[in-house]
C-alpha cells in the first residue's frame, strides 16, 4: 500500500527565494537589442552605451530617449538581466601589403603631386589603377589623369609639355600591332616629346579583360562580334542587364567589386603600371 502526501512536496528542497521570472544573469548592452527597465516600466531599444559614465540609453517606440545605470534591473525577453558594456572587438590587424603588393606604409601622408603624370583611356581605367595602386601612387605623389580616348593624345601632350623634369606615361587599350592605338604611339615616339613620354598597352578590347574572369564566377570573357558595342555586347552574353548607360555603370560596378588587389588582375597589364609607375618617377 501506499500513502499519498498531504502536504505536498518539502519547499524546502527547492529554491523558494527565486523571483518568478528566475535569477537575473549578466547580458551585454548590444545596439539594437530591446530591454525594459523595471522600477520604470520604460521599454526601448538600446541605442547608446557609455563605457565611460557607464550608462545605457534606450529610445522607446515614440522616440524619446532615457539613460539608467548599467546593471541589475532590466528585462531583456522576459527575463531578469544585469547589462553589461558590450565586449569591445580588438581592432583588425593592418595590412602588411598595399593591394599592388607593395610594402603598406601606414600613417603616411600623401605627397605633393609631381609635375610627372600618368594618363589612362578612360574613368573604368583610372578607377581600376587607383584601387590597385592607389596606396603607392599617393606615397608617390603620381595623379592618373582619364583622356576619354587617345585619339587627341598628341593634342594633350602638346598642351601638357612634357619635359625631363615633367614626364607622362600613357596606358593605352588594345595597343597591338596595326591597331590604331599602335599607330598614334608610334608618331608620338617620333616626335621631340617621344623621350619624355612613354606608351604602354594592353592586349585587351577594354580595360574589363584585365580583371580575371574567374574571379566573377566565369572562365573566359565572351567573344562580341565589331559591330556591337563590346561592353553592351559583353553584358548581353554573360546575362546582365545592358539596355542604357545606368546597366553598363553598374556591370563595371560589378567587375570592380571582384577585385581585392593585383593578384585578381592579369599579369599583362600588372607589368604595364608598373613601368609607367617607374618611368614617372625616376
């Protein structure tokens, strides 16, 4: 047989202090999170902690804004919770390498430009220089000037004067023999400027071929017919939007944004920079 028990289980065996909603336990103050403030029933997001004066602020739904102690006395999902300043993350360790892969010097103010420059065909090519070498061109005090094509390159060098003491190296797209590109390089050469300028190139169409493919999730950059436009003809194959200006703007937005440094580059236009990089400042 067996007896039942009329006065229930011992509370003595169990912790009959503990509050209802359990013991308070140490929670961080992260931004963003929602806490309620008990002795004032004043619920809010937390938006600012002072390490310092070591307070919370919470803003409740209307947008106002109170600050308490940190410590006991908040609820954080129903439960008690003593805040705490969040653990403050150690700063991420700096680079030892610029993205060309150049020693980083960091701390160094830029230089004052030289009289030297460098120009490139266009805005996607200056952009794609500056994120690559732009570290070292600053240390350098080289500015990359974009023509919009090299067409009137002779006219801008005329204008510049180039110089001993003024030196311009030029990077010229699809500069391979009998192409336009190579013609007008080869004149400028001639010509009593030709020692104080240098023209390199690059085999490809347009500065987009140097990013490697591979680093935008596709092995080999598609082949446009001449007479379509080779960047609307490029975006059309690869499936990207292509119908005005804006699509092309955000392609090269795209392309841009898979380059970490000059390892996601091919080395055919690597070298050319830095030639150029040497020639103007020697």
């Amino acid at each position: 047989m067996t007896s039942r028990d009329r006065y229930g289980s011992d509370v003595l065996n169990t912790d009959w202090r503990a509050p209802k909603r359990g013991r308070a336990v140490e929670a961080p103050a992260e931004l963003g999170s929602v806490v309620e403030e008990v002795t004032t029933d004043w619920c809010g997001e937390v938006v600012a902690v002072d390490r310092d004066l070591h307070t919370v602020t919470l803003e409740d739904r209307r947008g106002k804004r109170r600050t308490f102690p940190l410590g006991p006395g908040f609820l954080l999902e129903g439960k008690p919770v003593i805040l705490t300043a969040p653990v403050r993350t150690p700063a991420p360790a700096k680079p030892t390498r610029t993205a060309s892969g150049s020693v980083a010097v960091h701390g160094a103010k830029a230089r004052v430009a030289r009289a030297s420059r460098i120009f490139v065909e266009g805005r996607h090519d200056a952009e794609l220089v500056e994120k690559v070498w732009g570290d070292d061109l600053r240390i350098e005090g080289v500015v990359v000037e974009y023509l919009g094509g090299v067409d009137d390159l002779a006219d801008h060098l005329r204008d510049f004067k180039p110089g001993p003491q003024r030196r311009v190296g030029v990077l010229v797209d699809h500069l391979v023999r009998g192409s336009k590109e190579s013609r007008i390089a080869a004149n400028i050469a001639r010509s009593p400027i030709g020692k104080d300028v240098l023209i390199v190139g690059h085999p490809f169409i347009d500065i987009w071929q140097a990013v490697k493919p591979q680093r935008l999730g596709f092995e080999r950059w598609p082949d446009v017919p001449r007479n379509i436009d080779w960047k609307t003809g490029t975006c059309q194959q690869l499936g990207w939007p292509h119908r005005n200006q804006a699509d092309i703007a955000r392609a090269w937005k795209h392309i841009l944004g898979g380059v970490r440094s000059f390892a996601d580059l091919d080395p055919a236009l690597l070298g050319r920079v830095e030639e150029l990089i040497d020639f103007v400042t020697a």
